[in-house]
C-alpha cells in the first residue's frame, strides 16, 4: 500500500480538512464576540496561534493513533483485520458536512442579518460610508471625516517611537490632500497618544466617522505596518491590511495604505483622487530615520533642540538635497535661543542667520514646500519684514490649507501688526482643526483678551485647563473662571 493510501486509510485527509473548517468556523464566532466586548487585536491573534499550531498536531495524532471499540489506541498496535478507521472515516464525514452546515449559516446570518460588516474590501468601506439625504428626491454624498491615530511601536526598542510617528504623519498628510475628505489635525490625534480608549469616544470627541489606526514593528532593515479603518459609530472595522517590507520602500507602504484608503473613499464620494508623482520619492532610509528622529527632538523643545540640530545636519551630510531636513533645521535655529543657553551655543554660529541660511537652502531645492516657507515667514516676522512675512505665511498656508503649526504663528503676527479682525479669524480655524493642543487653546485666549471678549476668552482658558491643568498663564490677565 502506498503512502498517499495509507494516509486516506488512516483518516488524515479527513481529519485535516474537519479541522480547517471547524477552525475557520471557530473563528468567526471567536471574531464576532471580541468585536462586541471590544478586546485588543492580540487576543484574536492568540487564538489565530493557537489554531494554527492545533494543525499539524491534529494531523500527526490522526497518523500515529486509531480509534477502537476499546479506545484510543496507537495504530500501530492495532490488528489490521479489527480496524474500524471505514466506520470512523463515515462519521467524520457526518461531522464534516454539519460543519460546512454551520459555516453556511453563519455566512447567510452576516449576509442578511447585516450586523457585522467584514473588514476587507472597498466595496464594503462604501457601504459602510456612503450616506444620503432623500429629501425632495435629491441624493447627496455626505463628507467623510476620518482621524489618523498615532501607530502603536511594537518595536521591542522604545526610541523607535518616532519612527511609528513618522509613519502616521506621513500617511495623515497623504489622506489630508483629498479636498472632499476632511481630516482631524496631527496634533488633536496626538493627544490621543498612549491613551486606551474606545474608538467611538475618540470620534465624537473629534468629531469624525471613521479613524485609522495601527501598529508598526520595525526590525533591522525590515518593518511591519498593521492599519485597520474603524467605523466610530459602532466600531466596527471596514478594511484592514498588513505590510512586511524592507525599509528602503517605506515611502511607497504609505503611499499604498493611503492609496487604499482613497479608493474606497473616492468610490463612494465620487472623488477624483490627483496621485502626487513626488509623494513615492526614494529617500536614503537612514536620512528619513535620522530625520524622524530630529523633528521628534525639535517638537519637544527644550534641550534636545541641540540633538535635533546635530541630527538634522548629519542628515544632510549623507543627502545635501533632502529640502525637509534643510526646513526642519530652520525651525530648529529659529527657536533654539528660547531654551538653549549662550554658553551653551558658543561655536555654533549666529542661530539667525543659520536659520535664514537652511530656510534659503530648503526653498531652493523645493520651492512649495510648505514648511519651508513657513520657516522663511518666521525668519522674515523677527527681521520685523512684516508684509513679506504674512505673503509667505499665505502662501505656505495656501499649499497646507489645515496646517495648524503654521496657523499659530501666522495668527500671532496678525495680531502684533494690528489686524486683530483676521487673527481672530485665524485662530478660531485653528482651534476647529485642533482643538486638543494648550498652546493654541492659550493662543486663541490671548486673542480674545486682546479683543476685549472676555466670555470667549474664558471659554478657552476652561478648556485649556480640563486639557493641561498644569499649564501656567500670563500672568497679566485676570481670570474669570467658574466651575
């Protein structure tokens, strides 16, 4: 008797395929309960482990023993003339087919019963977002509105933090160039960071339908995204995806998850989706981490502006040509004398005219870069260049319509030269985009200090205090706080 017999007499091709439908079966069920008592993704991944490790096990216990009228016995000590494996195969067969019974019901019970979407297609992104209001026979498509949350690093090393927060900006500001889709501001989603809670009170305190979230676990020179799109009034997943990819194609796994996400979105919204023939550009893999890097540094100020500024540089020494870095440098001098000491600046230069100096460099390797402008609008508002500094302030703002970073600044020079009418316009666009960040809560209360609106002032500062209560005021106002 053959092999390939011998594994039909003893039942293992039975056995094997009994398994993978009941383990498929399984999983659903096991699926359909996680969803609804909203557990973490690990558990479900528990059971996918423990399944899949359930396999060949399964297979070499079918193989190695036989079931008897006795019991359990190893096969080899059964008399072949007492086997009862014909008997034993009939019943499995039985099983199998309740089975595959079952897992038609279940299919049917998702189908009609349209209580869990499953999470794969765009078909079913469009299902989910497409909305209409049939009022006088008219159908109208609904904006969609979706928050990006910060990646979880599941990298065993903790300082790769940064690289997972490069990885959601960049695909944030991918999403962020679709006009028609409305999307929540880096630093509100930030503020979210480390925090554990539902999807649905993330999104109705943000205000949107849908959030991307994830997780990213980088290894050497090879990286794993995880993103899943969530429906926030229910929390339920659309789409989900995994990327394993080595490093040096970083740009072109943010352009996917991104360009994936467009697709369903220009679907069901009918948006023409304009592709950025520059957003895939190549770049060194170690000067997009030194780069990540740098900016995370100069994002928390302080004296890790220095490490910022020697990061930036060696950046630009593997790729001179690299415009967000020469920009990033820029507003790196440009603030560092507000929190570095002289003493601790001898050596480095006139932090000013270094900052002019990279602002120069990044426009003129790129001309639109909006942060770049941005920093050239600083240099020029501390030169006291205030015409020329709003142009660039408009200008950047024109190529970055929802960046509240440049908003802040530009709001605050409006409000020295006297404009005080646009800086209030400024600023409360600020705070519709990102209403979580206390500086800009602590901004727009300046504004309208300024303004003589005090109900308004204070509507912020109590919202500034509920979100950093530790956050110190000018000392030059007087509060008018109740609780």
């Amino acid at each position: 008797m053959s092999f390939f017999d011998e594994l039909k007499r003893r039942n293992v091709f039975r056995v094997g395929f009994a398994y993978a439908v009941a383990a498929w079966v399984l999983l659903q069920v096991v699926d359909l309960v996680l969803e609804s008592i909203e557990a973490p993704p690990l558990v479900m991944q528990v059971f996918m482990l423990a399944i899949a490790i359930g396999f060949p096990i399964a297979l070499i216990f079918a193989w190695a023993f036989e079931m008897t009228p006795d019991g359990i016995k190893k096969e080899k000590d059964v008399v072949r003339g007492q086997s009862i494996t014909p008997q034993t195969g009939q019943k499995l067969n039985r099983t199998i087919t309740l089975v595959l019974v079952l897992a038609v019901a279940f299919l049917l019970y998702k189908q009609l019963g349209n209580q869990t979407p499953v999470p794969v297609t765009a078909t079913d992104f469009v299902q989910a977002t497409e909305t209409t209001i049939s009022q006088q026979g008219i159908t109208e498509a609904v904006p969609v509105t979706i928050a990006v949350l910060p990646f979880v690093n599941m990298s065993s090393d903790p300082e790769q933090e940064y690289f997972s927060d490069g990885i959601t900006e960049e695909i944030l500001n991918r999403l962020a160039k679709i006009r028609e889709l409305q999307v929540a501001a880096r630093t509100s989603v930030f503020s979210f960071k480390g925090q554990n809670q539902d999807v649905r009170k993330i999104g109705e305190l943000l205000g949107v339908g849908t959030i991307l979230e994830g997780s990213v676990r980088r290894d050497g020179e090879q990286v794993r995204i995880t993103a899943q799109l969530i429906r926030t009034s229910d929390g339920f997943h659309l789409w989900s995806e995994t990327y394993d990819r080595k490093l040096e194609n970083i740009f072109a796994i943010q352009d996917d998850i991104a360009s994936q996400i467009a697709t369903a979105l220009e679907i069901s919204l009918g948006i023409n989706v304009i592709e950025d023939s520059g957003s895939a550009k190549l770049v060194n893999p170690q000067v997009y981490d030194l780069y990540l890097r740098a900016r995370a540094l100069h994002r928390n100020r302080g004296e890790g502006l220095l490490e910022a500024v020697r990061l930036f540089r060696q950046a630009l020494d593997i790729d001179p040509d690299y415009a967000p870095a020469w920009a990033g440098l820029a507003h790196s001098y440009n603030v560092i004398t507000y929190y570095i000491s002289k003493q601790q600046l001898a050596g480095i230069g006139d932090p000013i005219e270094l900052s002019l100096a990279a602002t120069q460099q990044a426009l003129k390797l790129d001309p639109e870069l909006a942060t770049a402008l941005h920093a050239m609008a600083n240099n020029l508002l501390d030169q006291n260049e205030w015409a020329e500094a709003q142009d660039y302030y408009e200008r950047a703002l024109q190529l970055d319509p929802d960046s509240t970073d440049i908003m802040e600044d530009y709001s605050n020079m409006l409000l020295y030269s006297m404009q005080l009418d646009a800086a209030l316009k400024v600023a409360d666009r600020m705070i519709d985009l990102d209403p979580f960040v206390p500086i800009f809560q602590q901004v727009a209360a300046d504004m309208y200090d300024t303004a003589g609106d005090y109900e308004k002032r204070d509507k912020h500062i109590k919202t500034l205090m509920s979100i950093a209560p530790d956050f110190r005021f000018p000392i030059t106002w007087t509060l008018r706080v109740y609780f």
